[in-house]
C-alpha cells in the first residue's frame, strides 16, 4: 500500500519515528475532529496504526451490553472478524481491557487466555499479538490488537507497545468526546420534546375567565411536564362542569396519562354531565389501558352559578374545602379509591349549597410543600392562607397563594394545582 504521508508506511523506521509517531497522532486527531461518523473514523485510524507497526492485521473492539461483551468494529487484514462478539473478560483482549494494560504476546501458543478458534474458522494462524486498552482514566472503552509483526524476527517490541498505548489513548479520547457529543444531541433532542409535550399541555388546561365567571384555576410543573390537570367548561345551560386530578408518578408516562384523562372528561362530560357516572366511565377506561399500575386521583363535579348548588364526586383525591360566608370550613374525604384501580366502581355524589362560599380542590403539592423552614403547609396552613387573602378576586387569590407555596421554583418537589369555585350573591 502506498503513503504519501511524511511517515512512509512501507519505509524501516529510523531515529526520526517519534516525530512520524506524532505526526500520525496528528493526523488522526485531525481525522477525529472532523468526523460525523466515529465508527468508520476509527476504521481508517485502524489502517494507519496497522501499516505503521508493520502488522499483518489488526482489530479494534469496543465494549458493549453493560460492558459484559467486547464486539469487534473493525478489522484490518486478510480475514474478516467484524462483528465477532467475545466475553469481555475472555481472550487476550479481554484480559487487556480488564487490567487495563497492554500486552505483548510474543508466541501465543504459550497463553493460556489465547483462543484458536478464529483461526481454526479463517485459516489465518495467528503467531503473536499486541494489544492496547482503550482507556480514559479508569473508564474502559475497548482494546486495538495488533496481529503478526512483518519482518525481523516477527515479534513487537517495547517502542511498538509505547506507540500503540499512545495510538489506544488518542483513539479513546476521540471515542469519549463522540459519545459526549451525541449525549448533548439526545438531550437537546429530549428537553424539545419536552417543551413541545409542555406546550401542548398547556393548550389542554382552560384559559381563564374575566370576572366575574366563578371558577379559576392554576397549574405550576414541577418539571417542564406535568401529572396534575384542571379543566371547566360552561354546559348549554349555563351550568359549569370542572374537574381536577393529579396522576400518580411523574415524567411524560404521568404526562400523557394527564392528557388522556382530561380529554375524556372534557368530551365525556358534554354529553354524560353527572360527576359519579362519568368518573365511573373513565375509571373503567384508565383500568384497562393504563400502564405500570398507574391510576389518577380525580375530584369531578357541577356547578350552578345561578343557585350556587354543586355537586361533586371524589375518586382518592385530596378533600376539597369547603369555606362558607362566615368562614367555616368543611371538608370532603373520598369515599372510593382513585381512577384505574378497581373496575366497576360506583362514586357517589355529595351536594352542597355554596351559599356566598368558596371550594378548593387541589393537589398534595400544594399541602405538602414546606413553608416557615421546612414545616408543610397542611390543609389547615392553605385555609389560612385563602382567609388572609379573601379581599382579592378569586383568580388573583390563586396566583399569591402559588407564589408564597411555590418559594424557589427551582426546588419545586412535586406540581402545584388549584382549582377555585365561588358563589356570589346576585347583588355582588
């Protein structure tokens, strides 16, 4: 094969071969700056390393499944082992990789760790090796194997060792800084994918009314996903459905179950407009397709603004307060289980007359978040708080109650949702 690289591949090494050892080192740096494809970068550096030692062949092998196989990337010579999948701790380069040394074999029918079987197959017989981990600090990546010294007494010798450990860490460097690169990639990848599933959550949640539509709600993710959902909608005859869940876990599974469910309430409920049995249909359909024992804790009710008489059922969910004109609280416990755990299960309905009152329904982010140095708010730490605030419109009372709850939005542990109903005399 012919060069016309400064370093003649086919010329007798001579005092000059550690400038032609960095110059080689250069080039494939060069080489591996300017890649889109490491794989076949590493196959061409595999050449120069061979022609260079003066090798009759050569194999590069990199670790792969959890690090518990060495598969062979590329090869060099007159047979062919790509592809060629071997124990990690098995063979020559096993044992390379698994000391983290480089070895020299000068007659391999003399380790025990040699394996004749690919020779037995090819017909190629191997005499003595050259093998190098490829390693940055502690982190194995694969090994090079160099097979068979040219000419002399066919044996590779201390320098030949030096400059493939070189050759070895330069390739692994170039392999770290690849995989690094693609892990930038796939995260940027994830984290638009996130936005864009954020976003579309977002389109899923109700967009608030201006006063003095009764109802409002809010939402905070913990992360740029959300399990929580809220949703109101006024019926043809004025009254309003609503609705506010949280599903168990978190991440895009808890995500897309949100959706899910909040779309079948949403469709469900324009047609099916009494809490119980609609929270019994969705029950029965969470049952059967969720996954990983998933379920959604679900409040679920009407509201006539008219009369102020509503109507709700629960499904495990945190207990709604009610707080009446004086400022009495009440709240209302679940009587059956969340959504998607017992199939055929019937929510019973409890009705209240609002009266010049408010109800809250809302998740345990809300409860459960520290305040006053760590202490958690609690059911009763949030009805103070919507007492002290009682002289803003309802809307506005949410959004401080979210930013005092919140704090460092940063540290948030869990979403945040509220969903707000209010009753106003007529006169008001």
């Amino acid at each position: 094969m012919e060069s016309n690289s400064a370093y003649d591949l086919g010329a007798p090494r001579s005092g000059g071969e550690y400038r032609d050892t960095l110059e080689l080192l250069a080039e494939m740096a060069r080489d591996f700056s300017t890649s889109l494809d490491i794989h076949q970068t590493l196959g061409k550096a595999l050449v120069r390393i061979t022609h260079y030692l003066g090798a009759e062949a050569a194999s590069l092998f990199l670790l792969e499944n959890d690090d518990t196989e060495l598969v062979c990337i590329t090869c060099e010579g007159p047979v062919d082992i790509g592809g060629l999948r071997i124990a990690s701790d098995h063979g020559i380069v096993g044992r390379s990789v698994q000391d983290n040394l480089c070895q020299i074999i000068r007659d391999v029918s003399q380790d025990p760790d040699f394996k004749s079987q690919v020779d037995e197959k090819t017909g190629f017989t191997t005499r003595s090796i050259l093998c190098a981990p490829m390693s940055v600090k502690d982190s194995p990546f694969g090994a090079i194997e160099v097979i068979n010294k040219k000419g002399g007494d066919g044996l590779f010798d201390e320098n030949d060792r030096h400059i493939l450990q070189a050759l070895a860490c330069s390739a692994a460097l170039a392999l770290l800084n690849a995989r690094m690169a693609l892990e930038l990639v796939e995260k940027e990848r994830l984290r638009h994918e996130l936005d864009l599933a954020a976003e579309i959550q977002r389109g899923l949640l109700p967009q608030r009314q201006p006063a003095p539509y009764p109802v409002a709600g809010i939402n905070l993710p913990a992360r740029g996903v959300s399990g929580d959902l809220y949703d109101f909608f006024t019926l043809e005859d004025g009254r309003i459905f609503f609705c506010l869940g949280d599903v168990s876990g978190k991440g895009m599974n808890a995500s897309l179950l949100m959706a899910k469910t909040s779309s079948l309430y949403r469709c469900l409920g324009r047609t099916n407009p009494e809490p119980g049995a609609l929270l019994a249909v969705i029950n029965n359909e969470i049952f059967e397709t969720a996954t990983h024992g998933m379920f959604v804790t679900m409040v679920g009710g009407l509201y006539d603004r008219e009369s102020g008489k509503l109507i709700m059922a629960n499904a495990g969910h945190e207990p709604p307060l009610y707080i009446d004109a004086d400022g009495n609280v009440t709240s209302y416990e679940a009587e059956e289980p969340p959504l998607g755990i017992m199939p055929g299960t019937e929510f019973p309905e409890v009705e209240i007359n609002l009266k010049g009152g408010e109800l809250y329904i809302f998740t345990d982010g809300v409860t459960e978040s520290p305040i006053d140095g760590g202490k958690m708010l609690g059911a009763t730490g949030f009805t103070e708080m919507i007492k002290e605030l009682k002289n803003l419109s309802l809307a506005d009372r949410l959004d401080m109650i979210v930013d005092r709850v919140a704090g460092d939005r940063k540290k948030l542990h869990d979403d945040i949702t509220i969903l707000g109903i209010e009753h106003r005399a007529p006169a008001e």
